[in-house]
C-alpha cells in the first residue's frame, strides 16, 4: 500500500532524548490522542504522543468545529447517542470556555408541518440539554419571530417560510485538541513517523521512529499502546504488521469560507436529504457553509469538482437571494470522517467510537470511530481501563492553554 502524502516538516530540532521509555505510547495527536494524553497525566501515568504531523494538525482541524449532541440524531432516532453528545457539551463548556461559544442555530423550516415537527424535536433537544454553562442570556431559542427571520437575506426568494432556533456550542477545533495536549505531561514527538516495531510475546514492546525534520532516530520502549490515527488506522495497521482487515469506512465533508454576507448574523442548520445538514455559519470575521458526503480512500484526498459543485448547488436551490456563485471563495477545506466499518451508505453510519484490543498484539488498543465531541468521555473510559482508576478531574480540572510546548515528561 503506499504510502500517503503529508505535509512537509517545518524547520526545528527535537530535544528529547534517543531512547524514551514510558508507561503508554500514543500514535496519533489527533482530539482522541490528545485527550488521552491528559486523562493519563491526571492519573499520574507517563505516556508520549507521537504524530507523523503536528499535534491536530490532520482530521481534527478539518471537522465541523462544533461540540453538539447532534440534532440530525433527532431524527435518526439515535436519542441516546444524542444525550451523551449534550452532556459533554456541557462539559467542554466548562473546561474550556476560551475555547467554545455559545450560539442560537436556526432551523428554517419549508411549511408549516414541518416548523411544529422542528418545534417539538428542537424543544427536546434543547430540554435534554438545559445545561449550558455561560450560556448568554441575550441569545433567544424556540420560535423565530416573523419579522426578525425576514431580516435576515437567507429567507429572501427561497423554500422557507420561518425558522426555529436551538442552542448549541461552537469552538475552534485545532486550538481544543492542542490545548489538551498542553494540559498533559506526555514526551512529545511531533514530526515523527514510525519506521519499525519491536514484537515481544506479550506484544508491542518499542517502536523505531525518525523524526522527518532532521532524520534523527529515536526509540521508543512502552508497556501498553494506543494507535489514536483516525482515518489513517486502516493503511498504517497495513504497512506496519500486514494487517489488512477493513476496519474503517472514510466519510469526507467540505467547507467552503467567503466574505461575510450582511444581515447574516446567526448561524443556519438546513436539513437536507438522507439525514445530512447544510450549515451557513458566520464566524471569524467570514461565512462558513458545509458539508457534502462522500465516501474516500485515504485521510489526505483533494476536493473534486463535482463535489464544490453540489454544494453550491444546494445553496443556490435553498439560499437564492445570495449570489453565491459570484462570491469569491477565500478558502477551502475537506475533512475526513474515520466511521466503523458497516454496510450502507456512510450518511447513516453511526458516529460512535470503539475501543478495539488487537487480537495479535494483547497490549495494543485501536480508537476506531469518534467525533470531537465525545472524544474526552471515550478517553477518560480508555484511560480508565488501561490504569483502574477512575478521575472525577477528568470533568472538572480546566485546560490549559497551549503555547506551542510542552512540559517534558516526569
């Protein structure tokens, strides 16, 4: 299989040493990798965080950048996927509010049947999520008012006729999972990409790794492992130990940033057909819209035409009164979903995670799956597994702030 294209190394050295040795090796600085990387500092366990890139650097800085319960679970019917989803919300609101702000989406709705049907499911989404720490109180749920939903140039010449609005928290997806990875004490290896393991009766028991900005090479000795490599778990498993079982379907979603378009003040949650979602979101001084489905290959893939195109298409049939096509699109950006391998199309794949101990190797544990916004939950479950204790911290100590280093490893 060959290998996949990622970005090239910046300038830099590394001051670790050549050989480390600790309690737990994470491969992946992805949200899950990160997240774990803090579970085990607060259990007072020493683990290192190893990424071919930059800590969030892949999939984790390309989601939607939103920490929800999932409305589209509404109605999948998915509920308790959905209040799991509205519990960590809350808590991401509390250990990271630098991180996260509250917003009021619009749900717009095409007639009148379907605003009681949004009215109803919204009201229990946001009652199942009542807690919202810091929530402002100046942000207004429940029914639009008509002459307010007409001021904004999204309902002007379209399909809809009001909208209902729901809360939910928006955040900055690379900034939350770099600041996790600050609030750890693991040996950071940034810009390090295996080579080759060594295999013991019991399992994985080190693993070689050059760091791509200098060539160095460095060994890494470990008790337990966990391979935290999102969309990448499937080919690495492969190259790595000729694993080949498919254990991951890839769900890609674009975004699209323009200027930001007057009037358009609050962000929109549009549904769409086979459970998908249009968000048109302002935010940073621009407009966010996205997202399409589309199953990949590979973590790294470009955006094809057809896909930008059956965006813009779907803008244009819902939002007509915005001249889309004559905006210009200040940047771009395609995502990739890691969803557990099942039958059907991936828009009704669950998003759920999970903790796979490899049948070779016993000290090795697979994440497979996830989102952003359960991603602590899953690992505080991890992190409990792997040690036996539990951390009530875990949902209470606040993170702190990155400053692009870490604190070396006790």
């Amino acid at each position: 299989m060959p290998e996949p294209a990622w970005p090239a190394a910046p300038d830099g050295l590394c001051a670790l040493p050549a050989t480390l040795e600790v309690e737990v090796a994470i491969l992946g600085a992805g949200i899950h990798g990160a997240a774990l990387a803090r579970e085990l500092t607060l259990r007072g366990i020493s683990c290192a965080l190893v990424d071919k890139g930059e800590v969030g650097g892949g999939t984790s800085q390309w989601s939607s950048q939103l920490l929800h319960g999932g409305i589209r679970y509404m109605l999948t019917g998915d509920i308790r996927q959905m209040r799991e989803g509205l519990v960590e919300r809350a808590t991401w609101a509390r250990l990271a509010p630098h991180r996260c702000r509250w917003e009021a989406f619009w749900m717009p709705h095409r007639y009148w049947a379907e605003g009681l049907a949004h009215r109803v499911g919204i009201g229990l989404y946001d009652h199942w999520g009542a807690e919202r720490p810091g929530w402002p109180e100046a942000l207004k749920r429940g029914h639009v008012l008509d002459q307010v939903f007409a001021a904004d140039p999204r309902s002007t010449g379209g399909p809809f006729r009001g909208a209902t609005a729901y809360a939910d928290l928006m955040t900055w997806d690379r900034g939350l999972t770099k600041d996790l990875a600050a609030s750890s004490e693991a040996a950071l290896l940034e810009f390090h990409s295996p080579e080759s393991f060594e295999i013991a009766e019991e399992g994985l028991r080190s693993a070689r790794l050059r760091d791509r900005r200098d060539g160095t090479l460095r060994q890494l000795r470990a008790r337990r492992w966990v391979f935290a490599l999102g969309p990448w778990t499937d080919g690495a498993l492969a190259r790595w130990f000729g694993d080949t079982r498919k254990r991951l379907r890839l769900s890609s979603g674009i975004h699209l940033w323009f200027d930001p378009v007057p009037g358009c003040e609050r962000p929109w949650a549009i549904r769409r057909p086979k459970g998908r979602i249009l968000f048109v979101i302002p935010r940073d001084g621009m407009l966010q819209v996205g997202t399409t489905e589309r199953e990949v290959a590979d973590g790294w893939v470009p955006i094809v035409p057809a896909e930008r195109e059956e965006l813009f298409e779907a803008l244009v049939s819902n939002l007509p009164a915005i001249p889309w096509r004559r905006l210009p699109v200040r940047a771009e950006e395609l995502g990739v979903r890691p969803l557990v391998a099942a039958d059907g199309a991936t828009s009704h794949l669950s998003r759920e995670a999970i903790l796979e101990k490899h049948a070779r190797f016993g000290n090795l544990t697979l994440v497979l799956g996830g989102k952003l916004t359960t991603a602590r939950a899953l690992m505080d479950q991890l992190a409990t597994d792997l040690t036996g204790f539990r951390c009530q911290a875990s949902r209470t100590e606040p993170l702190r702030l990155w400053d692009g280093h870490l604190p070396q490893i006790r």
